[in-house]
C-alpha cells in the first residue's frame, strides 16, 4: 500500500469523511485529494504531516512497508465489526420502534 492509499485510509478512520478530514488538516477537500490515493499528484510535505500526526497517524505505517504500527487490514476488518455491531444495535432499534406501533 503506498503513502496516499495510506494517507486516504487513516483520514477515513480518524475523520469518517474526507470532508471532515480537509477541515482538520485546514485544507480544502480538493487540495487534500491531490495527497491521496494510489496515484496522489503530490507528495504531503512536512506542515500537512505534522498535522497528520497530530491527529495520530502512526509515522512508522504511513512510511514503511513493515507493519509496525496500524495494520490496514486490521484497521478495515475492526470498522467492519464495528459497523455489524452498530447494525445490529439499529436493527434492534428499529424492531422496539416497530413493536410500539403495532
């Protein structure tokens, strides 16, 4: 996985949009963009990295190939549990509303 697929990944995670990701970082969506990606058109300097930091990107995983920090897949397959949990907790949710207005 490259830096910007990487980038792309931990500001999804961390913000839950890229939207949300540019106001964090104070760029806009569309100079973000140009850092993300498997084909970003730039590279992040060091001011947008401080800042990716700041917000806890593990630098050891964003620039190296071992996965000493968050591994990606690990990170997808948690969101992915995560969102079975909140789907379930809905699905109850939705059944005790159902159940009312019966």
């Amino acid at each position: 996985m490259e830096i910007g697929e990487k980038l792309e990944l931990f500001l999804i995670k961390k913000c839950g949009s890229l939207k949300s990701a540019a106001e964090a970082l104070g760029k806009s969506a569309p100079d973000l963009s140009r850092y993300l990606g498997p084909h970003p058109t730039r590279g992040p300097g060091s001011p947008l990295l401080k800042r990716v930091y700041e917000l806890g990107c593990d630098m050891n995983w964003l620039f190296n190939n071992s996965e000493t920090g968050t591994d990606p897949v690990s990170v997808l397959l948690n969101e992915i549990e995560t969102l079975r949990k909140e789907n379930r907790n809905l699905s109850e949710k939705i059944n005790r509303i159902e159940r009312l207005l019966k």
